[in-house]
C-alpha cells in the first residue's frame, strides 16, 4: 500500500499493482458462479479468453516450486545444496570462486573429502561377480569356489592387474569395498573387454 502526491499537491493512497495477489484462474471461475448476489458482485462473471493472467509472486514462487519438485523426483539425488551462481542475480551467469565458497561454507567440499577417504562403492560378492563377471577372462579359477575366492581372484586379470592398487579395495565378510577410482577403473576395464565381443555381435546381426 502506498501514498503519495500528485505534481498538483494532492495526495493519493491505492494498492501497489504487484502486491495484488489475485486469485487463480480456476477459482475466480467457480467464485463468479455462485448464486449468491455478493458473490456475483465481487466477481463479476467474464469470459473464459479474458480471465487475468497475471503472474502474482505467489504463483510464480509456487510453479517454481512446483519444476524443483519435479526436477527432484525424477533424479536420484542424495543430498540437496542450492548454490547461486553469482550475486548479481542475473541468469547465463557463473562466478567460480563465489560457487566455490557457498560449497565450502556448506560442507559439501568436507562431506566430498570424508567420502573418498573411504570406500564408498560397496557390492555383494555375487553381485560383483555378475556386475563383472568378464574379468574372469584368462584368469585360472581352478580351486576357487566361494564367491570371496573369485572375487579376489578377478583383481589379478591380466587386463587391470597393473592398474590395482591393494590399499584401493579391502575384501569384506560379505562384500567388496572399493574407494571411488578403484570402481571408475574397472567399470572402464569392463567396457574394454567387453568391445570387443559386443563388435561381433552387432557384426553378425547386421551381416
């Protein structure tokens, strides 16, 4: 609400447009036809081309709401953090170092450190070994009958034996662990063996 004066001396007082948080569409419909006279002449019926369509801040916020919300459940996120890109509030628009301290500030930096430090990839053995059976390829499984023994078993194929590092995996009870670029490693050694049998296939169904 605002009050003011005009060049000529007299002052005005009215109700700033934007403050003004209309009703939605749907409910100034269902409110213009009720039978009640003060009803009616609140809200006067009009036709349904020319209902307002103004974008009030409540709406706006509550269909942005509504895209975040969207955009959520469709991801598989694990935590949430809203960064701005930059103070200037401008889109199309990236301040690094800004980013960089609002990551910090928020733990996210810390919470990334302490994941790493760890073994965050975590399998069962038969889930491993159906996840990464094709490095069993060459390798001599001869006496190896629990899933422990060939899941162990599988890190000395020749193809990322020279690529493992033994402070990089631990062999649990029940499961592997691995830090983060141990699993990077092997789901790209896997394509690598992979290629070529996937190439013959595809050769032979196209031939």
């Amino acid at each position: 609400y605002t009050v003011g004066a005009t060049p000529d001396g007299k002052q005005h007082s009215s109700w700033v447009s934007k403050n003004l948080d209309k009703l939605y569409d749907h409910i100034y419909q269902e409110l213009s036809q009720s039978n009640s006279e003060v009803m009616a002449e609140l809200y006067p019926k009009v036709h349904k081309d020319h209902t307002h369509k103004v974008q009030t801040i409540s709406h706006t916020f509550t269909q942005s709401l509504t895209d975040l919300i969207k955009t959520l459940t469709s991801a598989s996120a694990r935590f949430v953090r809203c960064i701005k890109s930059t103070p200037l509030k401008k889109p199309h628009i990236i301040d690094s170092s800004d980013v960089l301290r609002q990551l910090v500030c928020s733990g996210v930096i810390a919470a990334l450190e302490v994941r790493n430090a760890g073994y965050p990839t975590r399998l069962d053995y038969a889930q491993f070994i159906r996840l990464y059976h094709v490095l069993t390829l060459g390798v001599d499984m001869t006496g190896k009958s629990t899933p422990k023994e060939v899941a162990a078993h599988m890190f000395t194929n020749e193809a990322i034996a020279p690529y493992v590092d033994k402070t990089k995996f631990k062999l649990g009870r029940t499961k592997v662990f691995m830090r983060a670029e141990m699993g990077v490693l092997i789901s790209q050694m896997k394509r690598q063996l992979e290629d070529p049998f996937i190439r013959k296939i595809q050769k032979f169904i196209l031939a």
